[in-house]
C-alpha cells in the first residue's frame, strides 16, 4: 500500500516555488532557478539594520522572486514556507550567524483573519527546524496600515512607533534573538522590533530574511 507521502506527491507533485515548474525528487528548486536567480551571497547579502546585528537575505526582491513572494504572503501559497525557510536557514549559515532563539515581526490580529497565517512564523519555524533553535513567539503588534503601502523610510518609521509590545521576556532576557521574515525593505519593522525586545531585555538581535528590496 503507498505512503501517505507518496499519495500527497501523486495528487499534488512538488513545483518549484518560484517558477511552478515540476521538481524532480528531492529538489529544492529547479535547475534554471537554482542559477538564474539574483543570489545574494558574502557582504552583499548583508544589510545595516538600526538597533540590529545587521540584516542577511538570500535574495534580491526582484522578477521570479517578487511574484513568488507575494503568492506566499498574499495569495494563500503558504506551503512555500518550506522551501523559503530552508533557503533562510541556509543564508544563516552561510553567513556564520549564531543566535539562541528564533523569532519573527508578528502581524496583527486584524491582517491575521484577512490571511489566515502570519508569513514571518511559518518561515521561522521553518529555519528553526534547520538550524535545531527554539522558536518563540516575543512580540505582539497592534493594527496599524501596511507598510508596503508607505512611501520612504521616515514613513515607515513613524508607522511603526509603538506598534510592538514585547511577550514573554523571560523567555529571551539576556539572549541573542534572530528575527526572520520575508522581506527587508527599509528595515524599519526590524529596527522597531529590536528596539521593544532591547528594552525588555534581549542581548542583542540578528535579523533574516528570503530577499532584500531596493
């Protein structure tokens, strides 16, 4: 009798998460993609991010890898979380980052009912499984409008202030944080974030995602 694996991989067979073409088993990505992507790799890869370590993306948010991103986060793809958090976990390492705990920029209550899923903790848990770190949910944000329809990073920031209450800091106080999600823009949603998980006692915090825009 087939594995129930088996039968998912008949019904639905893997694709590639940026082009949708079939992969062959045990494929992360397709052949074309895995070289024809815009990899970030050494000091390019990184990003200064205030109140941060820095900020490391495996990608830039161009071509293939914007459209898959925003089926991800918009358009109810959320099984790309696996692939996108390995390629995350991946750039960690790469990188030479090390860190106690994972965690991400959560969303809202309100934008959690309109997608059913928060994008950063599913790609956390992802990179959490890869690199064996605890995962853990240090903040809490308040309804505010999205930032990806704001313009500039003065805007951003002062969307962002006072949006993001700490939870839980026992469970990170004195530890170094590694936050993760899709996107770098700005960096203004990290830097808030490092700054409540400072304050409420955090070490220090690292920043990561699957690709960087501008």
């Amino acid at each position: 009798m087939p594995s129930l694996d088996l039968l998912w991989d008949l019904l639905f067979p893997p694709k590639c998460p940026f082009c949708g073409k079939l992969l062959e088993k045990g494929e992360l990505l397709c052949p074309e993609c895995q070289r024809g992507l815009p990899w970030l790799t050494g000091a390019e890869g990184k990003k200064a991010v205030e109140l941060t370590e820095g900020c490391v993306s495996a990608l830039r948010y161009e071509g293939k890898v914007r459209k898959a991103i925003h089926g991800f986060k918009f358009g109810g793809r959320s099984a790309r979380s696996k692939a996108f958090g390995l390629l995350i976990a991946q750039c960690v390492t790469d990188q030479g980052l090390t860190a106690d705990l994972i965690s991400w920029p959560s969303i809202s209550k309100r934008r959690f009912r309109q997608r059913g899923y928060d994008q950063g903790e599913l790609l956390a848990r992802e990179v959490g499984k890869h690199l064996g770190l605890p995962v853990v949910r240090t903040l809490r944000k308040a309804d505010r409008p999205a930032q990806s329809g704001l313009k500039g990073a003065a805007e951003r920031r002062a969307n962002l202030l006072g949006a993001y209450t700490a939870l839980a800091p026992e469970a990170f106080r004195d530890k170094m944080v590694l936050l993760v999600d899709d996107v770098v823009t700005s960096g203004a949603t990290f830097s808030e974030c490092a700054g409540t998980l400072r304050t409420a006692g955090a070490k220090a915090v690292l920043c990561a995602t699957l690709a960087r825009a501008g």
